[in-house]
C-alpha cells in the first residue's frame, strides 16, 4: 500500500441513479408521475424496494414493511417490480459508462464507480465528464443520475449524495478530510448501524472523533475494519476501482457532427481515436494483436473489419495505418457513415488475461 503515495490522484466517479426502480415505473407510466409510488409488494408481508420521492417525503423508504409505508403514507401507490425493464436500464447506462472507461465497478443495477484517472476520452476534469455522462444517461433513459466526484471511492460515494437528486458534487483532496470530520458516524459509507451503535458506545460519533482513535484502537474493536476506518477518518481509501470482468478490449469512437464520405476525412478521423486507444494502452501497460474498426451509416446499419497480427502493435502509427488499411475496404461507402470506431482486443500485458495479470493491474494502478 505504500507506494501508492507516490501515485498520481485519482479521479474517482460515483453515479447513482435516482430512486431508480420507482423512476422507471413513473417514465413507463405517466398517470404515476407525481405520485407517492412504492415498487414492491403491497402483501402482508411485503417489502418496499424503491419509493419514489413524493412517498420519500412521507418517510417511506427503501427496505422499510409495505404496511407501515402505507401507514405514513395512505394514498402510497404500490408497483410490481419489473426487474428485466431495470436490468436492460442498468445495461444501457453500463454501455455509458464503458465509452469513457473499462474500469467500472458496479455496485447494484443503478449504481457504480468509474476510475477516470485515465479516461478513453482524454478528459482533465471528472467532473465534466460526470456531467456529460448524467447528461447521456437522461437522453438515452430519460432518467436521472447523481454523482460524486472525488480521489478516492468512499469519499465519491458520499459525494453523489450530496446533491441528490439530479445533481452532482465534487470533493477535493483538499477538502476530504474536513469534510470527514465533520461527518455523523452513521452516515459513513461502511459503518451500518450496528458498527455505528458500538462506536458511539466508544465516544464515536463523528467523523473527527473516529481520527482522534489509534489504528492500534480501531483494530482491536473492529478486527480487519480497523485499518480502513483508520484510513476513511483521514479521507484515505486505497480500494481500487474492480471490474466486474476481465477487459478484453479497449476501444473508442466518435459520432461526427456531420455525416462522412469522403475516405480522406474519414481517415483523418481515425487518428485521434487510434491515439485514445493508445495512450490509454500505454498508461495501462496493455498491448493488443486484433484492431477492429466499426464503421455505422446514417442508417444506423454497421459494418466492422479487423486485422490480427501476430505481436502487439508497437505505436499508435502501426494502429492508425492497420485500421486505415480497414476502413479502405469498406470504400466506397454504402452509406454516409456517421461513427467510427477503433479497438484494440486479444490484449497482452499486465491489463489484460488471466486472474493473475489482473492482480498486477490492481498493484500497478
Ligand atoms: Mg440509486
């Protein structure tokens, strides 16, 4: 964990959709828009698993028994779950979330953290692109998205709270740990109610008085937590950002502002993806042997070509020449082609393969 220091900050983004499952039954159907919903089983022994946020406001929440939801709240409306609609939801923002990086550790359906420190996009500020992503989630969904933006994950998932709902806030390392301190032990991502109950048998109950105890301390009343307690009072958190599955390739690609035919401007827009995917190789360590481009028209048909060479390309040029010399087979176009894209796959290298290459992934971060 020590030399972590030494590495550069990272840029860590939390999203979480907004009272997700009872968002999507109010878009599916507008004569519940504005009403107290509750999606869950009204039944005796039902369970509310979303409320929307006009039934929030009666204090109806998440996990609370169906009837005393409809006791703080008499007209509460209650909705099946329908959890194949959620799941193709969670999909599409997935699919958002993979366009700016392959390092995305989702959390639940409507939940994930994003490492953007190296983003495919090239992008300096999380923060845009937490906004630009909020902003792909709404037009492609039609729902909202909070994030938090922060260096670490724990401090990026207390962020998207924040603002919530529709909104966003980002906390600086300069502003980490204040705004720890200053934070109730039981709104501490990680400290469930149990852990907080003992803690404030210890004197616990912020932030500040969870760092006024030894790691020494910490570790003795709470086991293999104490070491990360210790840190989150600081506003450290090391955790990396996992994947839920070994990445297999890194891609970009980019919907032109207007639709191409000529190969010449084609190929010019080849460059700044093959250089996307590159440097985002390079800072991982990655190399590939497959590079595939994707050609879609302005019918939204879609052609894809691709060269297998037998060592990794060695530059961004050798990318560049292999997915001109693809693109050149597709021409003439059949259509204006309004996106390209360039992947790189059968990837070789510490961010790529098996379970142990990932584990150096994990270190080398
Ligand atoms: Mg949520």
């Amino acid at each position: 964990m020590n030399n972590m220091s030494s590495s550069p900050v990272r840029k860590i983004v939390h999203v979480d959709m907004d009272a997700f499952y009872a968002s999507v039954e109010q878009r599916d159907n507008p004569e519940l828009r504005g009403k107290p919903i509750a999606v869950g089983g009204s039944a005796a022994r039902g369970v509310v698993a979303a409320a929307s946020y006009e039934a929030r406001k009666f204090g109806v929440h998440s996990a609370m028994p169906s009837v005393t939801a409809k006791r703080k709240c008499p007209d509460l409306i209650f909705v099946p779950p329908r959890f194949d609609i959620y799941k193709a939801v969670s999909q599409q923002i997935r699919e958002i979330f993979a366009e700016y990086t392959p390092l995305i550790e989702p959390l639940s359906l409507d939940e994930a953290y994003l490492d953007v420190t190296e983003n495919l996009k090239g992008m300096e500020i999380a923060s845009e692109i937490a906004l630009e992503i909020r902003a792909k989630i709404k037009q492609v969904t039609g729902l909202n998205a909070s994030a938090g933006i922060s260096y670490n994950k724990f401090l990026a998932k207390m962020a998207s709270d924040l603002n919530k709902p529709n909104g966003q806030a980002v906390i600086t390392p300069k502003n980490g740990p204040a705004f720890v301190e200053a934070l109730r032990i039981n709104k501490f991502h990680g400290v469930g109610p149990a852990t907080a109950e003992r803690m404030r048998k210890y004197g616990i109950e912020t932030g500040a008085d969870l760092k006024s105890k030894s790691l020494a301390f910490l570790q003795e009343h709470f086991g293999k937590s104490g070491p990360y307690f210790y840190g989150i009072a600081r506003g450290i958190d090391e955790r990396q950002v996992k994947p839920d599955r070994i990445r297999k390739s890194v891609g970009a690609e980019d919907t032109f502002i207007e639709d191409i035919i000529d190969l010449d401007l084609a190929n010019a827009e080849l460059r700044p993806l093959a250089e996307k995917v590159w440097r985002y190789c390079e800072a991982q360590g990655i190399g590939g042997k497959t590079v595939t481009v994707k050609i879609k028209y302005s019918d939204f048909t879609q052609a894809t070509r691709s060269r297998t060479e037998a060592i990794p390309f060695a530059n961004v040029a050798e990318i560049l020449d292999a997915s001109s010399a693809l693109l050149a087979t597709v021409y003439p176009f059949k259509r204006p082609v309004r996106l390209l894209g360039v992947t790189l796959s059968s990837l070789t290298g510490a961010g790529a393969g098996n379970t142990h290459q990932q584990a150096q992934l994990d270190l080398e971060l």
